[in-house]
C-alpha cells in the first residue's frame, strides 16, 4: 500500500496568518492534533502542531531557561525560544523545514521515517501543494484493512510444512522442536533456549494462513543445556 491508499484527504490546514488561538480551537473542534500551514496557493509552509503550542504564557506553561542555560546559549537560540513561546501567529510557532512524502510512497517508508525522525505525521505534496496527510492512526487503519483471511490450507500436511518454514525463518534453533498439525490446529512440541525464541516459533505459527489455533506446549531447556546446537 502506498499514502494515497491510507492517507486523510483533504487536510485541515491554516494560514500563516491565523493567529495561535483560532489553531488551538482548530485542532480542538476536529480532533486532530497537527495542522499543515500553507500560503493562498495551497504550498506548504510549516506545520503547527499540539507540541508546539504547549508552552505557552496564557496557560502558564511558558519554559523559563536555568540561568546556567543563559550562559551557554546564544541570542538566535534565545531570539527562537521567545518567538516560538510567545508569537500570536501560525507562521511564528510553526515548525519549519517539513518532511514530506509523495502519494507514491510506500508505507513501509512512511513508518520507517515516522520512526526514524520521532514524528507522528508527515504531510503527502504534490508539485509542492498539500494533498494529504499519514499519521501514525492512518498506518494502524492499513493495519485493520490488512488483516489475513484465515483461508485453510490444502491439508494439514501443507500447514505442517508451511508452520515448520515459517519457524525456522525466526532464526530459532528449532532442532528440539515438533510440529504436528490436526484440522488446522497446530500443536508446538519440544524445548526452547530463550523465552523470545519460543515467543518467535509461536507468532509464526500463528502467520501462517490456514493455522486455525496454535497449541504451544514448548518447555524451557535448563540453562546452558544443548549450547552446542
């Protein structure tokens, strides 16, 4: 899937203009918690979002600099803050220098930037306008969409087959392990070496199209048993 399958289109955005108190309301009347800033041509400009409206002096939650901070900074750091702090419109507080995607983009890539960059939105342009936007709810609705059919295989041979590549594809040592497979009920048999390797076995059991239930009956082997394995 790519931004364009997931993502919330059209966007609520404001303008440069639009003073800190009219975005406030904004973000609380739609119940979103970032809002694109774009010009009249509808290019992007910045991104104001609930994190950049959180100190604030109307709410007393202005951030007041340690008078050792004062000595290490510089006055454009201090000139910044203010502004960020204290500016009455959307083009003071916003953050600039916004990442963005295209409609083409995977959302593979979108979560590992959202990730990467501890963002919880990127805005989708196109010829530098906003057409959209994919926030981390937006990832979790493919999530829902995506979800597997549980489709059965073709006999409980194939699933057997099918579970024993899909364990061994964990990277677990699987050499004290069984697998047996009834009516599409697959039963885990044997010792592990770690919790997280049984863990392991056990989530790719249950991936396996067709696995109706999983049945772990997978032990711990005592410490420093089977090491050689």
């Amino acid at each position: 899937m790519q931004a364009k399958d997931v993502m919330t289109s059209p966007v609520v955005t404001v303008s440069p203009e639009a003073t800190v108190t009219e975005v406030a309301k904004l973000l609380l009347g739609r119940h979103i918690s970032a809002a694109p800033v774009v010009d009249d041509a509808g290019h992007l400009l910045g991104i104001v979002s609930e994190g950049d409206l959180m100190r604030r002096p109307e709410a007393g939650t202005e951030r007041h600099r340690s008078w050792w901070l004062t000595l290490i900074s510089d006055a454009q750091d201090e000139a910044r803050d203010y502004l960020k702090t204290h500016g009455l419109h959307a083009r003071d507080v916003m953050t600039r220098n916004v990442l963005t995607v295209d409609e083409e983009t995977s959302l593979h890539d979108i979560a590992s930037l959202l990730e990467k960059e501890r963002i919880k939105r990127v805005p989708v342009v196109r010829d530098g306008k906003v057409v959209g936007i994919v926030s981390r709810a937006n990832l979790l609705q493919a999530l829902v969409a995506q979800s597997r059919p549980v489709v059965p295989p073709a006999d409980d041979r194939a699933l057997r087959q099918a579970v024993m590549d899909a364990i061994k594809a964990t990277g677990a040592r699987t050499l004290y392990v069984n697998v047996v497979v009834s009516e599409g009920v697959v039963h885990l048999w044997g010792m592990a070496h770690t919790e997280e390797e049984k863990n392991a076995m056990c989530v790719a059991a249950e991936s396996v199209t067709g696995t109706r239930q999983v049945c772990e009956r997978i032990t711990l082997m005592p410490r420093g048993a089977g090491a050689a394995t």
